[in-house]
C-alpha cells in the first residue's frame, strides 16, 4: 500500500508534513541499550547516539502531557530495571548550558529511568527551535495514545494554531482522519466543569460529545456522571434535550428578561445540589422553579431530596403526609437502559 492511501503512522513521516522537509530516523529507527547496571555496550556513540548522564536531562516546559499513570509508570519502571533503556530519548540543547540538554520527546522513560536508578540514557541531539519541539513533543504523545481526550484536544488546537493548519493538515500531520481531529478539537466547546469532569476521567470523550450539543452540558453531564450512565444511553438523553431546545425556540412568542449574574450562580448551585438541571424564572411579583429530570427513579431521588424521606413515589403521582399530587407532565422519556458505569 503506497504512502498517498494509507495514514502516515511514524514520527517522522508526521514532523516531515509539519514542517515540508525530511525529517526520518526521529524515534523508531534508532535503538540503543542502556543495561541495567549502567554499562554501555560499544562506545558511548552508538549509531550517532550519545550516551549522556541521566542528571544532565531536564523536563520539557512544552510537554502536552499533564498527567503520568502511576501503575503504567511503576510498569515501566520495572522493564527499565530489568531491560535497560530500549529507545532513546529525542533532545536538544539547553540555551544556558551545553552539558544539559531539554527532553522533547521520552519524558515518561525519563522518570521510569529515574526510579530505576540509571545513571545514564541514550539520546539523540536535535537542533530543534520551540516550535518544532512543540511539534515533536504533541506528535509523539498522539501517535502513542498515551493523551487523554482532552490532552488530544487541546494538542490537536495547539497544532492548529501555532502552526496555522487546517484540521485536515492537522489530520495529516499525526496521522488521523480528518473527522476524528474535529470530534476531539468540539470537546474544548465544552463548559469548563465539563471539562474538568472529562480531564479527571469521570466522563468519557463519548459521554462528552453525547452532551455538547444539549442546552445545558453542564447538568447533563451532572445526571450522567450521578446515574452511571454509559454512552449510549447518554447519547440519547442528550437527544432528547437538542429535541427540547429547538421546540421551545420554536414556539417562543416573547422574548425572556435576561437573567442576572447571581440567579445564574443560584441555578448552578441547585443543579450541582439535586443533580438535576433547575430552572429559576422571576418576573418581579412572582415566578417558578422547575426541576428537570429524565426518568421515574431520578424523580423518585428529587422527591427524597426535596421533602425528606417520608416521601412516598407510586406510578405518575406521590404522596406526603396528607398531600397529593400529579407527577408533572414532561415529554422525557421515561424509560432508561440498563447503567453503565460513566467513569
């Protein structure tokens, strides 16, 4: 299969897109060993390599990476300690000193070696600019799968921007489809409490998409994360509210006040509080308070929450003490699908 079909899939093959020149033998075509105990097989320049001291190597300020597995690192670091370093790290000098050089690709070998105690590790020097180590750094990260969804996200717009390309270069440049740069890249339309539940692993990238689109991700993705939901039952809860939004746009007669500052921040603390959207409408005599939900049992929740335990939910009504009422007429769907964890 030629090159023009299938998707480039190698480092260098990516920066070479990136940056119109060849680039090749970044990462996967040159391999030195660094043994356990420290020895260097052969000289200390193997295939153009230096062997260099690990206290000499210092941490990439443009690492799109935030987060390190401590289980995968642990891993690592076992291998490491029994295997030496198979695959030598990509640097480039310091501005400040010669001796020391600036991790732009392998900072996760770095820190497993550490652990392992290596006094030393393999590297290849490259004169690289911020830019092109920006590149080398999010390109590496991307083809390895080792980003969250929203690493690649923000990798994917850093891309986009700093370089001024288009999804599809993007695409091109770490060898993925078009549509899969643009999916991910949605996910920074996301609000920033989404975003946070996302980065911290609560919701998954399919949980998110599901919800960016709905009128409020925000309490969508409470109920989701609260209910356990998995993908496909949150891709049609979020449905069901798209559905919502565009009836009440077209049948809105009037135009509605805007809200001030302080209801917004009171609509957000009840929504966190029932984990349930809540909607606060004042006209200045009077108004409501209405408390989405989407099936019997998050009604069931609400009535607990709201009136205490002696609440009692039978079919569309409940009663407390000596009241009854009618459950409220609301076309969500009632029904729900067997729970999915949503973490």
């Amino acid at each position: 299969m030629s090159d023009e079909k299938g998707r480039p899939r190698q480092l260098g093959r990516g920066l070479e897109a990136l940056f119109g020149e060849d680039r090749t033998n970044l990462g996967a075509a040159e391999t030195a060993v660094i043994a356990p105990d420290g020895s260097t097989p052969g000289d200390a320049r193997v295939n153009g390599l230096r062997i260099v001291p690990i206290g000499k190597l210092i941490p990439n300020p443009l690492q799109p990476r935030r987060h390190f597995d401590d289980a995968a690192l642990k891993d690592l670091t076992d291998s490491i300690r029994e295997q030496g370093i198979l695959q030598p790290l990509i640097v480039r000098p310091t501005r400040t000193n010669d001796d020391t050089f600036e991790i732009v690709a392998g900072e996760r070998r770095w820190r497993a070696s550490q652990r392992a105690q290596m006094h030393e590790a393999p590297v290849i020097v490259r004169a690289f600019n911020d830019e092109e180590a920006l590149a080398v750094a999010l390109i590496e990260n991307i083809q390895r799968d080792e980003l969250s969804a929203l690493e690649e996200a923000e990798a994917f717009a850093r891309l986009a921007k700093d370089f001024d390309k288009t999804q599809e270069q993007v695409a091109e440049v770490v060898g993925k489809s078009r549509s899969h740069v643009a999916n991910m890249m949605r996910l920074l339309e996301l609000p920033e409490d989404v975003r946070e539940m996302l980065a911290e692993g609560r919701l998954t990238a399919g949980h998110a998409r599901a919800i960016l689109r709905a009128p409020d991700p925000s309490a969508l993705a409470l109920q989701i994360v609260s209910e356990g939901m998995s993908v496909r039952d949150a891709e049609k809860l979020g449905k069901a509210f798209r559905g919502k939004g565009a009836r009440k746009k077209r049948g809105a007669g009037v135009a509605r006040h805007a809200k001030d500052a302080d209801t917004l921040e009171l609509e957000r603390k009840l929504s966190v509080g029932l984990g349930s959207k809540v909607e606060i409408s004042f006209d200045g005599t009077g108004g409501y308070v209405r408390v989405q939900y989407a099936s019997l049992e998050q009604f069931e929740d609400l009535v607990e929450r709201l009136m205490g335990t002696g609440a009692k939910v039978s079919g569309k009504s409940f009663e407390f003490g000596g009241l009854h009422a009618e459950e409220p007429v609301d076309d969500a769907d009632d029904t729900e699908g067997a729970p999915a964890t949503g973490h």
